[in-house]
C-alpha cells in the first residue's frame, strides 16, 4: 500500500541549496543546525551508557590487560 509511495519518495532528488536557502532566509538554520548537533552528541551519550558496561567484563580485561606470551 505504502511501498510505491515510499519507494518514490525516497528516490526523489532533493535540492539541498534549495533546502539551506529556505531555512537561512528565515533565520531557523542556526537551530537547525543546534538540534542536529544535540541529537549527535545525545546518540554518543546513549552508546557510551549501554556499551560502556559491558565493556569491562572479565573475558575483555583479561584478552587486552595482560602480557601477551
């Protein structure tokens, strides 16, 4: 049902200048721009927080913290 639909959308071109004028001309690029970095560095947070743990499990110190023969 939605398949065509979404399968043009996404195959459309997409005038990126276009995109930047607009947004400048109206003077919402600097919260734009705000919000995507915000957005990254909150995704580097939330992979530091769930990967982070794991991280220090006992397989892992042991493979990388000793003495290689």
């Amino acid at each position: 049902m939605f398949g065509p639909h979404l399968r043009n959308w996404w195959s459309t071109p997409v005038d990126y200048a276009a995109q930047v004028h607009y947004f400048t001309q109206r003077e919402i690029s600097t919260p734009i721009q705000l919000l995507i970095g915000l957005g990254t560095g909150f995704n580097g947070v939330l992979s530091l927080t769930v990967l982070l743990p794991t991280a220090r499990t006992p397989a892992v110190a042991r493979h990388f913290c000793e003495p290689a023969p």
